[in-house]
C-alpha cells in the first residue's frame, strides 16, 4: 500500500536526520510527499470524505516540509503516526466490507 511507502520512506528520512545524511533525508522525504501528492490526485472529490483527506493530505504535507527543512524529528514522526492510522482505518474498513458489514 502507498501507506506503507509513505510511512517507510518517512523513517528512512528520521534516520538520515539522525546520521546527519541530509542528502538521504531529503530523497527519503521527497519519495512520500510523491506519495502524498498522489494520495490526493486520486481522491474523488464528489464525496465529502474526499475534502477532508486532501486537508489532511495538505497539512501532512506541510508538516513533512517542515521536517525536511528544519530537520524537525518530531514534526516527521507525527506524520508516521497519522499514516499508521489511515493505513489501518482502510485496512479495517476493508475488512469490515469484505465482511459484509456496512461501512459509514
């Protein structure tokens, strides 16, 4: 899942921080904002929902710039969290309609 990606490449960033890599930090932190970006291009935006994920998908954005510019650890692991949370919504939410469950 781009999910995964996303929150892969933000670790390897975190770690580059860590070494002093800001070169591999940089690359690390582009490959997700790539994911980001696609993440909200293929959002439908007839729904609702959609408007709030490409909010959410822009203040991520924002805050793993601020990151990558300001070698900011913590603003890059919040990103982590707030991917590992979406990323186990839609898993449950697939679950849940694999299931047959409704899903609201």
């Amino acid at each position: 899942m781009l999910f995964n990606g996303c929150i892969l490449f933000i670790k390897q960033g975190i770690t580059c921080i860590e070494n002093k890599d800001f070169a591999g930090k940089h690359t690390n932190f582009s490959k997700a904002q790539n994911i980001i970006e696609e993440l909200q291009s293929t959002l439908n935006m007839e729904y609702e929902i959609s408007h709030n994920l490409s909010s959410l998908y822009t203040f991520l954005q924002s805050k793993l710039f601020e990151a990558n510019v300001k070698l900011d650890i913590d603003s890059a692991q919040y990103c982590v969290t707030m991917f590992a949370e979406l990323r186990d919504t839609w898993n449950e939410a697939l679950k849940n309609l694999k299931s047959g469950e409704k899903v609201y």
